[in-house]
C-alpha cells in the first residue's frame, strides 16, 4: 500500500503546473508586422525579418501568406486535450516592382466559422424509365457471350 501511494505521490509532482504549449509556423508576427513599411520593405526585406513564406499564392505570385497557431493543453483533468490559443495569419502584398503595397494580419477572432448546408440533392433520373431499360438489356447481351465462354474453359 505504501509502495502505490509512493507511486501515485511521485507521478503528482512530476508534472509540471506550468501550461504546456506547442507552437507551428512563425512566432510573434504581430511584432514582425511592425517592421514592415509599405511602399519601402521589399520581398528581400520580409525573408530577411520574417524568413520564407508559409505558402505563396498559386494565383498571385506577389501575395505570401505568413501562419503562426500556438496550442495550449488545457488542464491536467482534460487528459491532454489542447486548445489553440493563437491562430494569426498575416498576408503581404507586393506590387509589380516588389515593394509592399498592403500587409493584413487576422487573428483569430477575425475568422468566420462557417456553417455548412446539409441539403441532399435529388437525381432526377429514374431507373424504371425506358431508356434504362434498353441500355440494361444491351448490356446484358453484350455482357452474355462473355459468360457462355467462360463456362466453356
């Protein structure tokens, strides 16, 4: 009994009361965002202060796209479960000479969530139709000799 208790009071003061957090993509674009000056910070000037896009536009080569998500485990009673705490996205914009012509950041509350229909669409065809019909017996013939040469081998 006194081994389970040793067992179960090492395991409680190992963890750590400090929130874990994982982050992906850039850190801190908010601050990075304040060094971009329209109209003079260039593409050589962002990938030296921010590094290479997350992902470029495949429509519009002039517009990179920059992500950060930091996620957060929530509590210990939660086993682990994580919240996503930061979610920001910031665009940048280049004009043809590759100066930057606008900078957007979203952050998270600025995203919509989005609400999908769950309407079923009908065919508006009918397998009892007569033209069905026809094209099945078609097949069925064609499809016929096939099966007689099988049964022969």
């Amino acid at each position: 009994m006194r081994n389970l208790l040793f067992i179960i009071l090492f395991f409680i003061t190992a963890c750590s009361p400090n929130k874990v957090s994982k982050n992906h993509g850039f850190i801190s674009l908010e601050n990075k965002l304040k060094n971009i000056t329209i109209n003079k910070s260039n593409k050589n000037d962002i990938i030296e202060n921010i590094g290479h896009p997350s992902f470029v536009s495949e429509f519009n080569t002039n517009k990179w796209f920059y992500i950060e998500r930091k996620k957060t485990n929530q509590s210990l009673l939660k086993f682990g479960l994580k919240k996503i705490s930061k979610n920001n996205i910031l665009v940048i914009e280049f004009n043809k000479k590759g100066l930057v012509e606008n900078k957007k950041l979203f952050k998270m509350n600025d995203m919509n969530e989005l609400k999908y229909v769950k309407k079923i669409t009908n065919k508006e065809f009918e397998q009892d139709n007569t033209i069905y019909n026809i094209f099945s017996s078609l097949r069925e013939k064609v499809n016929a000799p096939a099966r007689n040469r099988k049964n022969k081998d």
